[in-house]
C-alpha cells in the first residue's frame, strides 16, 4: 500500500485542568492524573488512568484519601496532516493465553536460539555487502509469533539472555519481540504481527554500514561522530529498498524510527503528522530496549526507568496513547527485574501478579546484607496477606546490581514460575 498523506479537519478538543477532589466523590468516566502518596506504594503502574468501573474506586480507596484528576475545557485545533500508511488494523483481538509458560519455555528455547542466530548471520552478511534472505526472516518472525501469541512471557524471558558486545543484533531481535508482543497486546492481527516482527528486526540494518570504530566506541560519541552514526536511518532504509518482497513499512521504519512527535528527531525532523503507526511502535520498543540494555559504554537501568522516561517525554516524543498502553503491556515489575525489599534483601521477579501487579513472585538471591543466600520462592501476595512489610517490593535496580544478572540465573535454567 502506498504511502498517502490525509488532512484531518479542525475539531474540537478538551484543554486539561487539574483539581484535587476526596476518593468519596470520585466517579466512573473520571481520569486521575496524581495520587496523594508516591505511586509505586500503589498497584497503579503510573500516575494517569481513566477510571472505568466501581471497582477501580474500591482499589483507589485502598490506598488513598484523594486523588488529582484531570477537567476537560474545549479548545479548538485547526486542521492537520497526517499520514494513514501502515496503520494497526481496525478489527480489535483478543488473544488468550492457550499454552502454560512453563511448556511454552521449550518451545520459545528453541525458537529464540534460532532466530538469534539469523539476527547475527543477516548482519554480518550485510557487513559484507550481501543481501538479506527476507524469506528467511519472515519464516522466523512467524514462528516468533505463533510462540507470543501461545503465551508471550516464555519468548520476553528468552529475551534476558544478552551480551553487550553483540548488542546490535540483540537489540535488533529483542525490538522484534517487544513489538510482537505490544502488537497483540493492542490486539493486532496475526498479519500485522509479522510486520511489527520484521520491522522491529531489521530497523537498525544500518548500522552495519557505521564504522566498527564508532559502533563499537568504550565512550559516548562526540557530535561529529554522532553525526555518522545518525546516517544509520537513511543507509537502513537504502539497504531494504535493494530487497525485493519487503513491505514498505519495514523500509518507512527504517528511515523513521528516531524521529519524534514534536520534530527534534533525526534524520528528517518530521513530526506526528508523517509519523505511521508501526514506526510509532518501534521506536517505543526501540528506546525501552536501549534503555535497559547494558551497552559497551554504559550499564542498563532498570525497566521501571525506562517506563518513566516514556511517560515523561509523552506527546514530545513518543505517542501518548501508544506510550500508555505500551507502560500497561509491560507492566510495573515485568519477569526478570531485579528488585530489592524492604528489607534489603534483593532477587529476580519470575511471575507477574496480575490482579495485584505490585506483589509479583519473586526468586531471593542476596540476603539483607546483599551477600549470596540460598534461593528461596517468596510470593509477595501471601506477605502482604500476613503483614509482612519489610518483604515488600522497595527498588527496582538495573540488571548486574549486587552481581545480580538475569542471564546468568537464566543459563543456568532459571524459568518462569
């Protein structure tokens, strides 16, 4: 489908004032943008929600006695462009988990392994100045999402497993897969699950025409080199444009994916209006990776950092909406974070709660004084039943804090629970 370019009519919008307001007289429809204690004491992933039924007052009102929540006045904004290619499907699915992790574990071994090795092999074989065998990268995003779409915790955790001085084509993969997942989280068709796959794993084929010297630099780069690297998004998109049988979104990602909503990206400066659905995606999954990824010139942070700076730089650089739903796939302790307790004692979250997302299973790896322990299964929820406070979640740490890696326990076979 070519790409095309739409106006969309001026209309009215709702311009956002605050007021603070008693939980008692909250009500259904409402959009709490602050909490009168720090959000991550809540079950609330972040401050900003809709309250969509009683139940949401009943769990507000567990945990505070007044909120901040959003008035609309209208406000007028003219009209806009905007292009419409490579937008999600209209019809909404929903997916269920038909497989239990620990099977799917098996299966999505294997499957990772597999594609993690194509990741490697197309990359260097672009180094070369040979081409991309894109039968065999749809082939493999397809058996990526059969295995997401089955149960997609046991592919995310394969996804732990990860070395900085491959990180290119790792980071390449892990994009690949958070879309896959982000996709049927938003409840994307199977087809288009397979575009976000692909494109996620090729929008940074680029980079293999940027010199080693400053791929692979110990330091950050000053601007000129900066300036070599930003190339990347054109030579990606020159590169898929040699290839026959790839969809275009895959080449508009290419090109796009640092670009930001409010224009300050690179390498074109466009804004929203020429910024596509899929690309909207990526760089989100993009940037959460980045993030969180021990790089050669710096250590990872922790996934709820990363949460936070897409949260904060919403409606400058990354879609709102998008960025919203995107913070609700993930989650607020995702499988594999490390995080420390109350108590001082740290391990790794190895099953989501997902009626009480705060209180997740969580595998105990260093005692109170951060010295190597006995693995002990702690579930949070049946603490929190027995008042146990101090076995509460305090911090979340980037991976390797207190000689705490998630692929090292993941070697060593560490699964789901």
């Amino acid at each position: 489908m070519d790409k095309k370019t739409v106006v969309r009519p001026g209309r009215t919008l709702k311009e956002k004032r605050v007021m603070q307001i008693a939980v008692a007289g909250l009500k259904v429809g409402m959009y709490v943008s602050e909490l009168d204690r720090p959000w991550l004491e809540t079950p609330f992933i972040l401050q900003g929600f809709h309250i969509r039924s009683l139940a949401d007052i009943e769990e507000i009102a567990k945990y505070c006695q007044s909120v901040y929540i959003e008035l609309g006045e209208d406000t007028w904004q003219p009209a806009e462009e905007r292009a419409v290619k490579e937008t999600l499907s209209q019809r909404i699915n929903k997916y269920n988990t038909t497989t239990p992790r620990a099977k799917e574990m098996i299966t999505a071994q294997s499957t990772h392994q597999n594609a993690r090795a194509l990741t490697r092999s197309f990359m260097d074989e672009v180094r070369l100045g040979r081409g991309i065998d894109i039968k065999e990268v749809k082939a493999t995003v397809s058996e990526c999402v059969r295995s997401i779409l089955r149960n997609p915790d046991a592919m995310l955790w394969m996804a732990k497993l990860r070395s900085k001085d491959e990180y290119t084509s790792e980071h390449s993969l892990n994009v690949g897969l958070l879309a896959i997942a982000f996709g049927r989280h938003l409840g994307a068709s199977e087809e288009d699950l397979n575009k976000l796959g692909v494109a996620g794993m090729l929008h940074d084929i680029g980079k293999m025409q940027t010199p080693l010297e400053i791929l692979l630099k110990e330091t950050r780069l000053n601007e000129d080199e900066f300036q070599i690297m930003q190339k990347h998004a054109q030579q990606g998109r020159d590169i898929l444009l040699a290839h026959r049988n790839i969809y275009h979104g895959a080449i508009d990602v290419a090109y796009s994916h640092h670009e930001n909503l409010d224009g300050s990206g690179y390498p074109r400066k466009i804004k929203a209006g020429n910024i596509t659905d899929f690309t909207r995606i990526i760089t989100l999954c993009d940037v959460y990776d980045a993030i969180t990824s021990d790089r050669i010139y710096k250590k990872g942070a922790s996934s709820l950092n990363a949460l936070r700076i897409i949260h904060d730089e919403a409606g400058k650089k990354f879609d709102p909406k998008l960025g919203q739903q995107f913070i609700d796939c993930i989650g607020l302790y995702p499988p594999g974070s490390v995080v420390e307790l109350h108590s001082g004692e740290v391990g790794i979250v190895i099953s989501t709660n997902h009626r009480h997302r705060h209180l997740p299973k969580v595998m105990l790896l260093r005692d109170s004084a951060k010295q190597p322990m006995p693995e002990r299964i702690l579930n949070l929820e049946k603490t929190a039943a027995a008042g146990a406070a101090e076995q509460l979640i305090k911090n979340v740490l980037p991976n390797g804090a207190h000689g705490v890696r998630v692929e090292t326990y993941v070697e060593k076979g560490l699964t789901l629970d």
